[in-house]
C-alpha cells in the first residue's frame, strides 16, 4: 500500500443511541466526541442509531409480516390469467 493515501485505522467506540450500548472496535470513522473506555484509556466516541443489540432481527422482535391471503387478493382484485 501506498503510504500516507490511507485514513487512519484505530480504536473506536460506537454507541448504540436507543439502549446505550457501547462496544470497542476499530474503525477510520472520525468524531470529536470522546469517551473513556474500562481500561482507562479515552477513545473517539461514534454513535450510531441501530446496532445488533436494538434491531429487530438481532433481538428476536422482529415480526413476521402477514402474507396469508395475498395471492387471493391479487386473484380477487385481478382474476386468474390464463396459462
């Protein structure tokens, strides 16, 4: 790799903003906010809207979408088409 094109690759923090969770990873996302981590040390603070921890899939929510009755809609609104 060329030196000095490449963004700086460092630890980060990212916050999950509706359950407050943080987890420590690395990242090249830049902000100014700053957050002390347990060990003691400060790093750049980026919070995000929705992590594994508060989206649905992830957290077993998740509803499932109704799809009985659906063709018979099409076919009632539409009528069967001929094959």
């Amino acid at each position: 790799m060329k030196p000095g094109i490449h963004p700086d690759y460092r630890p980060v923090v990212f916050r999950d903003a509706s359950t407050g969770k943080e987890f420590l990873t690395r990242s090249t996302a830049d902000s100014e906010l700053t957050v002390e981590w347990s060990d003691g040390r400060t790093y750049p603070l980026i919070v995000v809207d929705v992590t594994s921890d508060s989206h649905p899939f992830w957290t077993g929510s998740a509803r499932l979408v109704d799809r009985t009755g659906r063709v018979e809609r099409f076919r009632r609104r539409y009528g069967e088409r001929g094959r």
